[in-house]
C-alpha cells in the first residue's frame, strides 16, 4: 500500500437478497486527490459508496481510513458511521426541511461536541458558508433556496467537520448544465485549496474526465479500470472502458502489417487502414473514438454516409463499413451528403484487450452506455465466479483481487 | 347551430339539475337539523344558563379529562408502535401487524363489555385475584373515568398508529443518513431529524383521537355513567330523556364547537405539513437497526398486544358460549344455546334484522349520495361545490348522540313527523355516515385522470352516458368499498339508534347497550357482540379487496 493512500478496500463484497451488488472490489484513493468512481446506472456505484461511509455492511472485505480499519469482516471490526470522520453529499441533499442553513451547517459541530469549544460554533459555520458562497443566506430554509443553493448547503454541512474524507454521490446530476459547470470548478477548487480526498460518484463521463486526478470505472458491481483520466481515455484495458469512457466504436477485427502500414480487417473483409498501432498481427477488439476517424471523400468507395447529425461544433456521421457502421465526429467544415461514399482512415486505435470471444460479443452487444445510464436500475444477477477472475487478469497491477493470488 | 355545442348545452343542464338535487338533498339532510339544534338552542342567555349548571361544568370538565387521556394513551403508545414498525428491523412485524388489525376491528364498546367481565366487580379475573390474595375488596374499579381513558385509548391506538405510520412513511431516510454522516448518535438523529419531521403527522393524528374521546358515547355510557360521572354525550342523552331541550341543543352545539375546532387543528396540520417527501419504500426506510434489543422488544410487544387485542376477544368469545354468565369457565359450563337465541327470540332476531335493514339502507342512500356529491365537487366547476364539500363532510364534527337529537327536533315537526317511525333511523344513518362514503368515493375519483372522462365527451357521448359507461365503471370499487364501511359502522352503531328507537325498531346497538336481552344477560349479548366482530372483519376484509387499503392502513 502506498503510504499516500487516504482510502483503501480490500475485497469489498455485499449483496442483497441474492443480488450481488458489489463483488471483490479492490481499490485505493490517494490522499488529496480527486477521484471520480463512474460507470453506469445500476452498477453499485451508491452502494460502494454506502459501505465506505458505514451506511451498509459489506458481507466480507476490508475498509481502511488512512491506516485505521473502518469495516473489517474477521476479526469484526465496524466503526459505526457517525464516528467516522467522512463528509457525504447526498445525491437529493437530504436536507432537513426544519432547520436553517446555519443550523445545518453547525449541527456536525454539535454532533462533535467533544473537539470544538462552543466559541468557534459559529466562526467555523460562517467559515464554511463563506467558502462555499453561501453568507447571507444563513437564516433561510431548504425550500427557500434554489437548487445550487441547496447542493452548497449540503457540502457545508460536509464539510463543516474538516472531515478527512469527502463522498458526494452525483451531487451535480440534479442541476442545470450551467449550474453544473460552475459547481465542477468550485469542486476542483476545493480539492486544490484544502487537504480533503475526494471520491465522486458520476455517470457522466465527460464530468469525471473533466475534473478528477484519477478515475475508477466500475460496471456490474466489479472494478473494470483504475486510473488517471487521458489513460483511462487513451488506453482503456477493456471493450467496456473503450466504449463508457470513450464512447469508442468497437471493431473485433484482425491487425495485419501490408507494405509498413496498419491495416484492421473485419470479419466481413472490410479492410481500415490505421496509424499508431503498435500490434502484431492478432485478432482482437479495437476501439477508436469517433474522434480519430478522418473522412475524404471517394466515389469509388463502398463505405457510404448513413446518417448526419449537426452538432454545432461538429458534425456526427454515421458510415457504414461492410457489416459495421462506425461513429464518426468530423470537422464542422468537413460536409458530406447522405449516401456518399467515403474513405476513412483511423488516426489511433486502442487494443482492448478481451480474450475469450463469449465475453467480446457479450461486450460488443452492450447497448450505449448512455442509453442504459437513463434506464431505471434493473434486478439481475450481476456477475459469477468466471467472469471475476477475468476481470482480476485485466486490472492494473496492484489492485488485484486477493481471490486470485 | 353545430351538434356538439347542443351537446354541452345539455351536458351542463343534466349536470345543473343533478346539482340542485344533491344540494338540496344535503341541505335538508344535514344543514336543516343542525339549524334546528342552533335555533333551540338561543337565546344565548340559555347557553349561560347551562354553564351555571354544576352537572354540565363537571361533565365538560370530565369530557376535556377523558379525551386527553384517551388522546395521549392512544398517540404515545401508537406512535411509538408505528415507529418501531415502519422505521427499525424489528422483526415479527406481520404479527404484531396482525395484533393492530384485531384491535382495529374491535369496537370500544365491545372491548368495554370484556373489560368488565375480565376487571369489572364480578370479572373473571377479579374473583380470581380476589380469591388468590385472600381479599375481600376489590383492588380497582373500572368504573370510573380512568376505566373510560383504559378502554377508549387502547381502543384508538390503530387510528394514532395509521396517522404516525402515514406520516413516517412519507420521512426521506436521506435526512436521517445526512445526520448520521454528520456524527449525530442514532438517538440525536432521532430526536433532532425523524421525531421533528414526523410530529405534525402524530399531532394531527392525537386531534383526530381527541374527537373520537370527545364524541365517544358507547363507553362512557357502560362505566361512568353509572357511578355517576358525567360527560357532555351521556349528559344529552339524559337531557333527552327528561326532555330538556334546551340543555339538550346547548350541550349539543357546545360539543359541535369542540370537535368542529379539532378537526379544523387536524385538517389543518395535515394540509401544511411542508416536511412530507414522496412515500417510500417499505425496505429503504429501516433506519434505525436495534441491534440486541430486537427480539426483547418484538416480544414484549407481541405479548402486550395479545392482551389488550387478542384478550377481550377471547373474553367475549368463551362467555357467549356460557350457560349462564359468570358459571366458572369449564367445559361442562359451555353451550352454543346463546347463538341460537339470539336468532330465534323476538327482540334480539328482530335487532339484528332491523340492523342489517337499516345499515343496509342507510349505506346504500349515503354511497349513492356520497358518488354523486364526490363527482360534483372533484369533477366540475360548478358553482357551490364548495358549499357542498363542506356540507356532506359537516356530520364528521357531529358526534353520534348529536346527530340523534338534531334528528329528533328536525323531524318531529307536525308536517314531517317521522320520529318514533323506522324511517328516522335510516336518515339519520345516511347523515352520520355520508361524510366517509364521501370520502372513500372522492380518493378512487381524484386517482382517476379527467382524460379518461374527456375522451368520452369528445366521441360524442353524452354526459349521462359517460358517467354511466366510463366513469362509474372505474370508481366503483371505491364507491363499493365505502358503502361497506358504512353498512359496517352503521351495524354496530349505539348512540343514534339508542336515542331514536322505539318499541319494533330496536336495533343491535340498544341490545349492546342495554346489556340483555329477553333471553338472557351478558352471556347472550356476547354473543351478539361475537357476531358483530365477525361481520365487521368479513366486511373489513371485504373493503381491504376492493380498494387494497389493509396495507395502506396498517
Ligand atoms: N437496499 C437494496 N435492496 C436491494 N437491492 C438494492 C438495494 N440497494 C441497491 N440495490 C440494487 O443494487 C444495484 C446497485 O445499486 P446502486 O444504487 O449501488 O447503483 P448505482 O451504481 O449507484 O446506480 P445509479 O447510477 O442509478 O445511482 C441495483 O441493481 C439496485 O437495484
Ligand atoms: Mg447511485
């Protein structure tokens, strides 16, 4: 263990009912850093979340706070959530409708009353309300303020105690793409001007590539990639990884090196060629993100236009290449009609390393992970014993699961 | 001019006349016999007058003791019920659930009748501590106005539970997780967030006790009354009997005053309650774990409430079947000859026929009034509807024996003398019960989109032909389910028939209440009792069906 690690989870396991939630998870958070823990609805993000902060019981695993257990399954060890010293933001705030923002802020205080003398009761609320842009506004009531206003409440009230950890679960999804924007760099700004680890709960991509130091990407209750945001980007390990974080076209294509060039041929016999791959010849999956496709147009070509999508600083093109069509983003200069043909060639591509072919169709089926993110969660078995010794193969070195060594 | 404009021309005609006769319908129903009580009640020097009386202080003094205890028996021990049932793991929660159900469906008067067969001078479980103990008097007495406030309140516990239950229902466990997040105790958090947050709910609950205490007949009536002590509903039933109008209308408007300010509290309350988020789910809300204390607490309460539920019951069961009442409880002691009698002689077979015929009746007129006085105020914009709403739901702040008096002065005018005839029975049945047909019929109709009846008018139904075709169709289990509530609570009623029967109309209630029959005593209205019971859970049950509310309640 590093000895900048402000959070560690060893093997954290819960269920509920038969439903198993989150399985063996393994992962640390480095003191002073922003972490964003992304994947989509469903996946245990909360529940993750929910155990660090004691709120729900792991069935088996080890919590540690900078060097001090907080859950462990055998000898028992369970710190009670109120005595942990960990901030959380709620998703809906949980905002107590009786109680004025300045008694919200300083009821942590009185909670501890132990440590704070009852003088600095009110310095240490004005503070906190201060540093989150909140002074004038101490006598009013939750439904009194505005949905910015309520989400600056709850992170005062978190982080009143000088907590050494900070949760917040999606506490940006309930506002206005504006609001959010502005409540990002106050966030980064936050992490940069105190001491506090930050672990951040989203199922947007673009917020977590945005504003964390690191990124934890989970899906179906299992860690799937560990790491800083452009790796995670530029290199994700898995079909998975490519396409949430990404938002990467999936070829399961075979590389094969003609006259010094790259080429992909996909099953179908359609042949891309490609730069910056570094591969031998291999069948396996690639990703390339819309991004890195570059168009020219040719009559001759069998790769037509599908569909165009005018994005205002881009265009989107959908081409349909053999059997597969592939997500382009274009310059907004670069106008092709519907039904022309195009050439494409792929500027960089990610092997995403996926073994067995039962997962890669599996994963190639997955629907767009920003579909599925809008779905309610659904009740389904997540995960069995095969697939998790996958996954442990694909982690990064040191954060693999103590079932495997 | 276009066919669809006759059409909503005549549309809103039918719905005009229908308007008029419901209003007219709930004027001469309700608002003439309470204008007849407030009119016999003046000269305001009459009111004074009562006041100097000694009787009349006492009993309002007694009335305002007995409510607040009822009220605060009720409220603390349901709330703390409902807390530990929807917001912790306790476990054997369908047990316990089930012990609620039973005292619901137990009426106070009939767990009053078991109380003094079990505690009362001659009970089952006085003589036999009597006799254990070597004693010659009796330790307690419940006849006396804590006796009342024992029975009425663990009576009402179901109604303080289903308040408190409603509210915590509506809690946002996020708030009390926020709390704990900010390292409050489970206690702190208890006090500081869940208890603040759920109180208008639990206060608005103890106003609704609070009246049921201030209008309760039945029970004051079996154990005060006897020794004396007095309250404001048994002092109008006496004033009735030496035909003290006056005192009679005073007593009654002083009473309608207190629990109409009451249910305005409750109203209120509940209308206000800012501190409500959307129900949640039954899992999400087990907050609070307790840990090693679960089973002790499940138990105690488990076994509590076989007592107070399952004890009068079985009380009243085991002495129905009783050769004579008060023989020693054996097997050589038991027989079904009660039941026999209660269906073969005279007076009780023609009780309970006469009961069901007027709980029959009465539930029919008020559901059909009920549908469309429920239609008019949620599904129009006529004006009056208002006038309307309040009026039907007016009898909710009229308490039983009440209701019986402005009956009896309203309808024993020359032309319309209908006192001492069946008839006034039924009408005063359709009266008192018309506010929760109202109700149930108005929750099903709120629930159901105003596109659907829309719909129906624009494929050029008329508006007859739509209530027919589409509206009733989909409201009728809400419409069905409060004619059963009314047909049950008419079947057992006592006040009202009590103070309206004469000789023919005698009614299940008048043998309740005067505790014999021609065929014998306790052990013979026990069985009585029994039967009522059971009806009331097959109904209960019945409604549960129709509109799925045994879960919702309890
Ligand atoms: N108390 C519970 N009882 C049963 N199942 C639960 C419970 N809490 C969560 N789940 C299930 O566990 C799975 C993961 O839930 P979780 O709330 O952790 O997902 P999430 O990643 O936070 O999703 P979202 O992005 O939608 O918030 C879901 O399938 C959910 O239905
Ligand atoms: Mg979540």
């Amino acid at each position: 263990m590093n000895r900048n690690d402000a959070l560690r989870l060893e093997n954290a396991t819960k269920s509920f009912e038969d439903l198993v939630v989150v399985q063996h998870v393994n992962t640390t958070v480095e003191q002073g850093t922003l972490t964003a823990l992304l994947g989509p609805s469903g996946c245990g993000k909360t529940t993750l979340l929910r155990m660090i902060a004691g709120l729900e019981t792991p069935d088996e695993g080890t919590i540690w706070l900078n060097e001090q257990p907080l859950f462990q399954d055998r000898p028992r060890i369970h710190v009670p959530p109120h005595r942990r010293a960990i901030g959380m933001v709620f998703q809906d705030y949980g905002l107590w409708p009786h109680m004025t923002v300045e008694r919200t802020v300083a009821y942590p205080l009185r909670a501890t009353k132990g440590r704070h003398r009852r003088g600095r009761v009110p310095s240490a609320v004005h503070e906190v309300l201060s540093q989150v842009r909140l002074s004038g506004l101490e006598n009013r009531l939750p439904h009194q303020l505005s949905g910015g206003e309520r989400q600056r409440v709850a992170l005062a009230r978190a982080l009143v105690r000088h907590p050494e950890l900070l949760l917040l679960d999606e506490p940006l999804s309930n506002l206005d793409a504006q609001l959010r924007k502005r409540m990002r760099s106050e966030l980064r700004h936050l992490v940069q001007a105190t001491p506090i680890t930050v672990l951040h709960v989203t199922h947007d991509q673009a917020e977590a590539l945005a504003i964390s130091d690191q990124m934890i990407v989970m899906s179906s209750g299992q860690i799937e990639q560990t790491g800083a945001p452009e790796t995670l980007y530029e290199s994700p390990r898995t079909a998975f990884v490519a396409q949430f974080v990404g938002d990467a076209n999936l070829l399961s294509a075979h590389a094969e090196h003609v006259d010094g060039a790259t080429r992909l041929r996909l099953p179908d016999g359609s042949v891309l060629a490609c730069a910056g791959l570094d591969v031998g010849p291999v069948e396996d999956v690639y990703g390339v993100h819309p991004h890195d496709v570059s168009l020219e147009a040719s009559s001759s070509s069998s790769n037509v236009i599908v569909d165009r999508h005018y994005m205002g600083d881009s265009w989107h093109y959908d081409v349909r290449v053999g059997d597969t069509t592939l997500r382009v983003q274009a310059p907004i200069r670069e106008i092709y009609d519907i039904g022309s043909g195009v050439h494409l060639s792929l500027r960089h591509v990610s092997r995403v390393r996926s073994s067995t072919t039962e997962t890669e169709t599996h994963l190639l089926t997955r629907p767009n992970p920003r579909q599925q993110s809008s779905e309610p969660p659904r009740k389904r078995r997540i995960g069995g014993r095969r697939r998790s010794r996958r996954h442990d193969r694909i982690r990064p070195n040191g954060y693999r699961n103590q079932s495997s060594d | 001019m276009h066919p669809r404009h006759r059409r909503m021309g005549f549309q809103i005609n039918g719905r005009r006349i229908t308007l008029v006769v419901a209003i007219s319908g709930v004027l001469i129903l309700v608002a003439y016999p309470l204008v007849q009580l407030v009119h016999k009640s003046f000269p305001l020097s009459n009111y004074v007058q009562q006041l100097q009386n000694p009787q009349n202080m006492r009993a309002l003094w007694n009335t305002l003791y007995i409510s607040a205890g009822i009220t605060l028996l009720a409220t603390s021990l349901g709330s703390i019920l409902a807390f530990l049932m929807i917001r912790t793991d306790l476990p054997l929660k369908r047990t316990i659930r089930s012990g609620v159900y039973l005292l619901f469906l137990t009426p106070a008067y009939i767990s009053g009748m078991a109380w003094i067969q079990l505690f009362g001078r001659a009970g089952y479980v006085t003589r036999w501590f009597r006799i254990t103990m070597g004693l010659t008097q009796t330790p307690w007495d419940v006849y006396t106005l804590e006796g009342v406030i024992l029975v009425m309140g663990l009576n009402m516990i179901p109604m303080a539970y289903m308040a408190t239950a409603n509210a915590l229902r509506h809690a946002d466990p996020t708030r009390e997780e926020a709390s704990i997040m900010s390292g409050a105790t489970p206690i702190r958090t208890f006090f500081s967030i869940t208890l603040p947050l759920a109180l208008p709910g639990i206060i608005a609950g103890a106003f609704l006790v609070f009246v049921h205490g201030i209008s309760g007949f039945g029970v004051p009536a079996m154990l005060a009354m006897p020794t004396g002590h007095l309250v404001l509903t048994t002092q109008i039933y006496s004033a009735l009997g030496h035909y003290d109008v006056r005192m009679a209308c005073a007593l009654s408007v002083g009473l309608v005053i207190m629990t109409s300010i009451a249910l305005w509290a409750h109203n209120v309350l509940l209308r206000r309650n800012r501190f409500a988020s959307m129900p949640q789910n039954e899992q999400t809300l087990l907050t609070y774990r307790m840990g090693a204390l679960r089973w002790p607490i499940a138990l105690i309460l488990t076994a509590c409430l076989a007592l107070v539920a399952l004890g009068p019951l079985v009380m009243i069961g085991l002495s129905s079947l009783l050769r004579a009442w008060g023989l020693p409880l054996i097997g050589s002691n038991l027989t079904l000859a009660n039941y026999r009698a209660i269906f073969e002689t005279s007076v009780s077979a023609r009780a309970l026929r006469n009961s069901f015929l007027f709980a029959f009746g009465g539930a029919s007129c008020s559901a059909l009034l009920g549908l469309v006085v429920s239609y008019i105020v949620h599904r129009t914009r006529l004006r009056g509807r208002q006038l309307l709403d309040v009026l039907a739901s007016a009898p909710l702040a009229v308490p039983g024996p009440v209701v019986a008096a402005s009956m009896i002065f309203a309808w024993s005018v020359p032309a319309l003398r209908l006192y001492n005839t069946p008839w006034i029975i039924l009408i005063a049945y359709t009266v008192a019960f018309l506010p929760y047909a109202v109700r149930t019929t108005a929750s099903v109709l709120k629930a159901m989109p105003l596109s659907g009846e829309e719909a129906g008018w624009m494929s050029g139904r008329s508006w007859a032909s739509v209530f027919a075709g589409i509206v009733f169709p989909v409201i009728r289990r809400g419409v069905w389910a409060g004619w059963m509530l009314v047909f049950l609570m008419a079947f057992r009623e006592i006040p009202i028939s009590t103070m309206l029967y004469t000789k023919g109309t005698e009614t299940v209630g008048v043998l309740m209440f005067i505790l014999k029959t021609e065929s014998g005593g306790l052990e013979v209205v026990s069985a009585v009792a029994v039967v009522v019971v059971v009806l009331t859970a097959i109904g209960q049950a019945v409604v549960g069906r129709l509109v799925g509310i045994r879960k919702g309640i309890l």
